[in-house]
C-alpha cells in the first residue's frame, strides 16, 4: 500500500485552483455559483470530489464584489460625463446596445448555429463602426476651434427680397465636415439644440479614457491574483487567501456548513438529481442472477455485508505496484479511495442543520440499509479514482442485494469530465496581459469602452437583484432541498483528451474487474454455482445482452441482420444470421446451451 497520502488534499488541488480562477473569467458561472452556494440557503451542498466547494464559492463572492465595485466607477463616469457634456454621451450608449445585442444573439454555448453566428458577426461590427464614427466625430471637435465648431446654420443664396432661400450647417466642407456634422446631429437626437462646444467633446474623451482606464485595472487585478493568491505556488495556503478571511459572519457560517456536508459519507439527495457531484453516468450495470447450489459444496448463509466484505479487499488491491516495478512506480491507482456512503432524501427535512451527519447517525444508517432494498435509502460502495491532478474523477458506485434467491449486482460508474479549456488557460491569459508591453494594455483596454457601459449597467442591475432576492425570497426558512447542481460539473468540459479517455477506461475495466472477482469468490465459497454469473459479465462487459437459451427461438442482431425459420421437413433447427457493419456473417442453431 502506499505509504504516503495523495499528493494534496482537495482544496489545494489543481480542481480547485482552476475552479477559483474561472470565478474571475466568467459572469455566468459566477453566477451559478453563487446562487446554488449562496443565495440558495436551504440546498444542502454536493459532494465535492477532488475540490473543495467552499473556497470556490469564497473567490466567487471576492470576484462578484470586484466586479461590482468597477461596474459602479464605470456607471458614475458615465453620470458625470452625462451632465457635463448636456447629456451628449447618451448617443454613444447606440453602439453600446449593439454589442450587448450582438452578444445575446450568439448566445453562451460553444457551438450556436451559422445564423445566429452570422448575424451576431454582423451586429458587433456595426456597433463597433457606429463608435469608431462618435470616437472621430469627438477628436475632430474637440482639436477644432470655436468658430469652426460651430453648427449655426449659414445661408447659401438669398432671393430678390433678401430672405434666404437654402441653408448648410457650420463648419468645415469635405471630409472634416462630414465628422463635424455628426456630433451636432447626435445632440440633436438626444434633445439639444444642436450646439456643441470644444469643451463637451474634450470631456467625453477624458470620459473614455476613464472608462478604459477601469478596464484595465479590473483586468490587472485579475492578473495580480492568478500571479499571487491562485499561483500554484501559493494556492495552498489557504489560511493566507485573502478570499476566504473575509468578516462575513454568513459566509462564515456557510464555508462550515458547505465543507461539513461535501466530505460526509450520508449524502442527502434531490429525488431528480441522485447521483449530483458525481459527473455523467457512464455504462451503468444492472445484473440478477439466480442463487443455484453448486452441489459440491455446502451452502453457508449469505448477506450483502458478507458479499462487500468480499469485494471490499480486492479494490484495496489495486492500490499494489507490481511486485517488479519498485515503489518508486506512479500510478493513480495507488491513491484510490474506497468508503461506503449512503443515500438519504432530503425531503422531510425541517432545517438544514437536522441532517444526520453525526458519526453515530451514520453508523445506524449504514447498518440498515446494507441488508435493505430500499427505494429511498440506498448503501453503496464507493470507489474514486481522482486522476489529472484531481480534473479527472472517476467514481463507481457499487450495490449489492440478494432478495428471492436472487443476487441483484448494481453497478454505477460516472466520470466527472475535465475542466474548461479557457479556466486551463488562466494562468496563461494572465501572464499574457502582465508581460505585455504598455501599448499593448492600452489597445486591450480601449477595445473594452464601446461595451463597458451596458456591461456595468447590466452587473448593477444584476447585483441590486441578488440582493433584492436575498433580502425578500425567503431563502433562510425555506424547507431544506437537496442539491440542483455541482459547481464541478457546471465547469466541465463535454470531453476530454484521448489520453484521458484511455485512462477513464483504464480505471473503470479495473474496478469493474475487480467487484466482479469479488462477488464471484463470494458466491463460490458460499457453495452458488458462478458460471452464469460469469457469463453474464463477460456479455455486459462486451457491450452485449445475455440470452439465457435460442431453442425454439428466432432472432437477429445487428443494423442489417435479417432472421427467418423454417418449420417444414427437413428443418429441426430455427436458425439465424446475424451480421452487424462491414463485419462478417455468423451463423448459429437454435440448439444453443446458452453459454455461447
């Protein structure tokens, strides 16, 4: 056995730090976060495997406060910049509408459709054109004079009577015409008088460059903490993070809480969600066989705990390195983890604080639901293998019940898939924006003004909603629920490498292996005969479906099989062909002894 522990624990592992630094990337999962871990008072919190919940939920409230704080600097800019430039600015909240519409319409999923991706295309650009024009505009007034600024109209000819007949705008003919005429006409919309002074244009560009001023800041502070706090270097020293030392007493009491109920082996449920935390399911195994005598050997009083005792021993032994390859050899493998958990409904709760998560609780559940077959409650074993630096779990849940003279082996595998690629690439992004030279930020962070006001807007008005919720939802006394989503699996990415893939199938063959050798011995030395629950593993495993006899029978497998019989002379047997793809041709009789 290995005589060291896992290389780290779960909230210093690599899961967690990615977790953290994806609060700083993306709203949205902020936002989920945030609202299952924090607002939802009464969801009871998921089993976390490999990460720790709690300090994800601690950077998402630090980041969320951050972001608010700059929204609210970018917000006052823009009130300031209102009054002081006779509201002229509100015209340039057009091309800030269209980007935030060109946003909404591609929408938040990796691949949307051509469509919406074209029009999408089409919106930003015309956003982004549509200020590029306002931005011109305002540096041609703002380097132009008084006179030439000014858009009094002035008459072109006049008729015998001296009254004019045609009018042009002020200003300078040709192209800086063209830009001159446009700020005018922007007041005009906005309700002016169509005047603009050299001082208005000046003041929205200092606005702007305020605007991106922020921008960048928020995005160098980001960079400061992927390069500081969320370094791998100093990410586990939790007791310096500066997201978790917050006063908050209802954080306080929510980080207990969260890390009491993510490592408990009683897991309280959603009714929909069961198996919540533990990623996809993947190739479950429901067997039953039938309990028959060997004959040879005396039949001995079987229970479930006696078959997990069986089994329990033989998973431990995958943690052995070959007996030639030396304890220096690395394996996952080595670390894995095996504990017995159980299953509990969170319905009928009356508080969250009345889960029975005490040890002695725990103990008398375990002890009943063993030998149960239950609906509700449900015992398992649990094996998980955390591999990846913990940004591939795989976990098999495992439960065994006899009933009827009947073993019924249930099998559950599910596989928490690895993190997002652009969480993966924190580290890089930031240390891209810190070792980029000063023009380098400056066009960043300019590129960032045209959105950055309904941007803002849009998180104080998110933010003032949250709060509204928090204050009048009824969250605190709600009834106790069970869990609605895994901060690990929201982060997911759909697939992973083929290195990974290899590695999922390689831990799954072996635990399943392994459980099946246990039951198995289990059944032997308890004097069952084995032989069909063998068979039925073999087929399970191969992707196949056990038939227990084909006499008298007719079938096909296969996308082009094709099954006939014949019932004349000189025909005892029905027969089949099967054949599946590009694959070849079988044939088989109906006399089949159900082994093959």
């Amino acid at each position: 056995m290995p005589s060291t522990p896992p290389p780290v624990a779960p909230h210093a592992s690599e899961a967690s730090r990615l977790l953290c630094a994806g609060a700083y990337l993306d709203a949205a999962y902020r936002d989920r976060v945030v609202e299952e871990l924090d607002l939802n008072d009464q969801r009871i919190a998921a089993p976390s495997l490999g990460y720790d919940a709690a300090r994800v939920l601690a950077h998402a409230l630090r980041a969320r406060r951050l972001e608010l704080g700059w929204a609210g600097a970018i917000v006052g800019l823009w009130v300031v910049g209102l009054f002081a430039t006779d509201f002229l600015l509100v015209g340039y909240l057009l091309p800030s509408l269209l980007l935030a519409m060109g946003a909404a319409v591609r929408g938040d999923g990796d691949g949307p459709p051509f469509a919406r991706r074209l029009a999408a295309f089409a919106i930003r650009w015309l956003g982004r054109i549509v200020f590029a024009l306002f931005l011109a505009a305002t540096v041609v007034f703002a380097f132009s004079d008084a006179d030439s600024a000014s858009s009094e109209p002035v008459c072109e000819a006049y008729d015998a009577a001296g009254y004019c007949q045609s009018y042009s705008s002020g200003g300078s003919p040709g192209f800086w015409g063209f830009f001159e005429g446009l700020l005018p006409g922007l007041s005009q919309m906005v309700g002016g008088d169509g005047t603009v002074e050299p001082l208005q244009a000046w003041l929205a560009l200092v606005l702007f460059v305020g605007v991106a001023v922020c921008t960048g800041a928020q995005r160098s502070q980001f960079a400061r903490a992927l390069g500081a706090e969320l370094s791998p270097e100093r990410f586990a020293d939790a007791a310096a993070d500066p997201a978790e030392n917050t006063e908050s007493r209802r954080f306080q009491r929510l980080k207990e809480r969260i890390r009491l109920e993510q490592r408990a082996p009683l897991i309280m449920y959603h009714g929909a969600r069961p198996f919540c935390g533990a990623g996809a399911a993947y190739d479950t195994w429901v067997l039953a066989v039938e309990l028959r005598p060997d004959g040879v050997r005396k039949v001995r009083p079987m229970s479930n705990r006696t078959i997990l005792d069986a089994v329990r021993p033989l998973v431990e032994g995958l943690r052995l390195p070959s007996e030639y390859a030396g304890h220096a050899v690395r394996d996952r493998l080595r670390w894995l983890e095996v504990d017995e958990c159980v299953f509990l409904p969170a319905e009928g709760l009356g508080r969250r604080e009345d889960a029975p998560y005490r040890e002695e609780a725990f103990e008398e559940h375990r002890a009943r639901a063993v030998e149960e077959g239950a609906e509700k409650r449900r015992h398992f074993l649990r094996v998980r293998v955390g591999g990846w630096e913990e940004e591939l779990v795989v976990t098999v849940y495992v439960r065994i019940h006899t009933q009827g003279r009947m073993l019924m082996l249930e099998i559950a595998p599910h596989v928490l898939q690895p993190i997002r690629a652009d969480f993966k690439d924190a580290d890089r992004t930031a240390h891209r924006f810190r070792s980029n030279n000063l023009f380098g930020r400056a066009t960043w962070a300019v590129g960032q003004v045209p959105g950055a006001s309904i941007r803002s807007l849009a998180t104080l008005g998110h933010g003032a909603a949250y709060g509204w919720q928090l204050l009048a939802g009824g969250y605190a006394n709600a009834l106790p629920d069970g869990p609605a989503v895994s901060v690990r699996e929201l982060a997911a990415a759909r697939s992973g490498s083929l290195f990974q893939q290899m590695d999922v199938d390689r831990y799954l063959r072996s635990v399943q292996d392994r459980i099946a050798n246990g039951v198995r011995t289990a059944l032997a030395d308890h004097g069952y005969q084995t032989g069909e629950f063998v068979q039925k593993v073999v087929n399970i495993s191969r992707g196949g479906v056990h038939i227990d006899s084909v006499a008298g029978s007719t079938f096909a497998v296969g996308s082009h099989a094709r099954a006939s019989s014949g019932t004349g002379p000189g025909t005892p047997h029905h027969h089949s062909t099967t054949h599946s793809g590009s694959g070849p041709r079988h044939q088989r009789g109906g006399d089949s002894d159900g082994n093959g």
